[in-house]
C-alpha cells in the first residue's frame, strides 16, 4: 500500500488534523498479545502500571478525538446511526460514530497486548461492527500494522484512502505518560479479579454538534465539546466495586491561532485502604460558605447551601424540590460522564439524575476517582426509601450484576438513577433536606 503522503498546498484540512495530533514515533510495537518472561511469571499486577497503561491510552483516544473533529467535511463522514437494540432510549435519535469504536477498540487492545487475559473482562458500549455503503459488514479491530488497519478503515469509509490512512497514522502513534505518585506506588492485585467498564466518547450528541463557543456558568459548561469524555472504570468482578477510574477531557481550551484543542486528564485508584487521586482535595471552587458548621450557637439548624448538577431532561419534581435545597446553585450540563466530573472538580456538591438512562461505563470511572476523594455514587431511589436510623450503609452502585430481566444496554442501566458526591456527611445533609422537599408522591423516582 503506498505511504500517506499530503501538504499544506494539496490537503490542507488533513494537513490541519494531522498537525493536531503530538508529534511522537509511530510505534514500532506491534498487535500482539506479548509480555517479557519476567512479567508472565506474575500472578497480579501492580496497580500503578495497570492505571498508567489506562491513562496512556485514554491520551491515545483523546487525540483519535480531536482528529476525527478537526474537519467537518471528514466528520460526516464517520457518523452510522445505531441499531435498534444499541440506541438510548432517551433519545430520538441516536448515533455511533467511527471515532466512538476506534477509540474502545485502541484501550481494548492496547490493555490486551501489556496485560494478557484482561481482555475477556473489557466491556463498552459500542459494537464494532460497522456496514458500509455496499451493504457489507465490516469487523473492525486493530491490525498488527498502519499499513493494515488503513485498509480495513478504506473500507469502513467506502474507499475513502486519504482519510483511513490519516486516522491509521493517529491510532498507532505512541502516547508516553509519567505521574511521579503512580511511579512510587507499589500495590499488587489479582489481575483475573479486574473488569473494565469503557464509555469511548461520552456526550456523543455534543461531540457530533461540535459547539465551540459555548460559555461556561461558574465553570460549568451546559453543553458544547467541553461536556465530552473519556471513561475508563476498573471494578472488582467479584463484588463490583470500583477500584481505579480515569475520566479523559480532550476538549478543554482552544488555541485562538491554532484552533488545536487541549485536554485534561483525572484520575483515582482506591483499593485495599490505599487512596490517590490526581486533585488535591482543596477548598471547593464555590464561596467559602461551604465551610461553616452546620449548627448556629444558639442550637437552631442551620442549612448549608447546596449546588448540584443536573440533566435537563431531569423530572420537574425532582428540579422543584432541588430549587427548595439548592435555590438557584442548579445547574444543568450534557453528558453523565461531564456531570460527575464536575462533582470531582468540586464545583458543585452532587450530580443527580433520577432516570434510569445512565449506564455502568457512563458511571464507573468517577465512582471509583471519587471513592478515592471520600466520596462515591449512590443509588438514588434506594436513598429516597432509606430509612437513616436503621443506620444502613449508603447503597453505593455496583458494576457487576446485570439487571434481571432486562434485555439490550438496559441490562446495564443504572435502574434507580443516581447521585455522585464528594463527602459523605455532606450527602446525608443533602438528602435528608431533599426528602423532606419531595411529596411521598414524588418520592417514586
């Protein structure tokens, strides 16, 4: 096959994708499942390496984002409408995008070829199954070489050789990551216990639209490219909690010459009483009245100020009583991997969403980053029907068990809603407020 080859004078939009892209190696590695001998004689992992490897290739996904939206014409594209039993039935209409299952299919194999055998316990959303123009069905997986993943993406793309072999270029380029915490921790786990939730492209509507302008409200973006993640989450399969999680955000700020995106990477391992995180847990980036006790001098309670995230699709009698808790500090964002993020930057105290439209890969990477920070995610309906004196633990969500009866991605839904939060007496306050604002009525979510 011959060799990519363009110019700013003959190409100048792929040119323009191209340059997006860090100038790194091509890897020289090829597809295949090898380790050193030294490492097969393991029988786990250490942590740290399996988290870097995550954040390696949640960097490896964030470019094959940005490249794939740096040209609208090439976007188009990269757009097939999903099957029946694929779409969310939150929406009309629902799309994949070849970007979507690039990206699984880069942290799947990528994962396989350093840790051989975790890939039977990878799952994600999308199918990489693909039809082209011609009605035929196309397999897409890496190959061991540019050169071949180029031809099986021709014919993803019906024949379109300049832009496969542009995205071949970009998914077999070496990212390199180092974090000084994660090179000086050494935390071996069983490798044959880790299952691994994927949300390739969160938000994939905002990611299609492509908005740019968007302004923010208190740092909190509404909608627009900056609500677009990367979910990678790690839990135990025998009891489902979560261990390490990264959250990818390749759409932070934008050069005003370049036009080229910049991203900002999150991440958290808790596991056996060993708790990182890449944020320090610093005062919240909302006023200092977050800090003062919750009890006045003269004994009379005193209720804290909220501020919480939603979706705006969320049910007006959960917004009524949120109004009642939080006044005006809600605020309504797109994409349920953006909306933990945002509990994770601490710039509101929850996310919480009352439908049963969010996932496990949309939930497990910030539960598992904010079990690290002292926080979690919870089963809202349960909390809503929780009696607080019977002194029941909070009913964190768990990734392992498939909802009964249930067919499709709902097998996966979260089924009672949810609600992410950074302190857990903060929470208790929180609900407490919320279910006395709630009619009993209300109160079935």
């Amino acid at each position: 096959m011959a060799q990519l080859s363009v110019s700013p004078r003959t190409q100048p939009w792929l040119w323009e994708m191209l340059l997006s892209v860090p100038n790194r190696r091509p890897s020289a590695q090829r597809w295949v499942p090898i380790l050193p001998a030294a490492a097969t004689e393991k029988q786990g992992s250490e942590m740290s390496d399996i988290l870097r490897e995550l954040l390696c290739v949640s960097e490896k996904a964030a470019n094959i984002a940005r490249a794939c939206r740096q040209q609208e014409a090439l976007f188009q594209l990269l757009i097939e409408e999903k099957k029946e039993g694929e779409k969310n039935k939150k929406f009309a209409v629902d799309f994949k995008t070849l970007a979507d299952v690039l990206v699984q299919e880069v942290i799947k194999q990528n994962m396989e070829n350093k840790f051989p055998g975790l890939e039977k316990n990878i799952f994600g959303e999308e199918s990489n199954e693909f039809t082209n123009n011609l009605g035929e069905k196309i397999i897409l997986r890496l190959c061991s070489t540019e050169e071949e993943t180029a031809e099986l993406l021709s014919q993803v793309l019906n024949g379109n050789k300049v832009a496969s072999e542009a995205l071949a270029k970009v998914v077999h380029q070496d990212v390199a990551f180092t974090d000084p915490t994660l090179d000086s921790t050494e935390i071996n786990v069983p490798q044959d216990i880790l299952g691994i939730w994927v949300d390739p492209i969160d938000s994939t509507y905002q990611y299609i639209k492509g908005s740019t302008d968007i302004k923010s409200n208190q740092g909190i973006f509404p909608c627009g490219l900056q609500c677009v993640t990367i979910l990678i989450g790690v839990y135990d399969i025998q009891t489902g909690v979560p261990l390490m999680g990264v959250i990818n955000q390749p759409f932070v700020s934008r050069d005003p010459n370049t036009l080229r995106w910049k991203g900002q990477c999150y991440w958290g391992l808790s596991y056996m009483g060993t708790n990182m995180h890449s944020l320090q847990l610093t005062v919240s980036r909302r006023n200092s009245s977050e800090t003062h006790t919750e009890n006045t001098g003269s004994g009379a309670a005193f209720c804290p100020s909220f501020s919480a995230v939603i979706s705006t699709s969320e049910k007006e009698t959960i917004k009524a009583a949120l109004s009642r808790v939080c006044g005006d500090r809600i605020f309504g964002a797109a994409g349920a991997g953006y909306k933990s993020l945002c509990v994770v930057q601490g710039l509101v105290d929850v996310y919480i969403f009352s439908e049963d439209t969010t996932f496990k890969w949309d939930s497990c990477a910030a539960h598992a980053i904010l079990r690290a920070m002292g926080g979690g995610i919870v089963d809202l309906k349960e909390c809503l029907e929780r009696n607080p004196e019977t002194g029941l633990d909070l009913p964190q969500l768990v990734y392992h068990v498939e909802n009964e009866g249930a067919a499709g991605v709902d097998r996966w839904a979260n089924k009672g809603g949810l609600i992410a939060y950074r302190s857990r007496k903060r929470l208790e306050t929180f609900l407490s407020l919320l279910v006395q604002n709630l009619a009993p009525a209300e109160m079935q979510t």
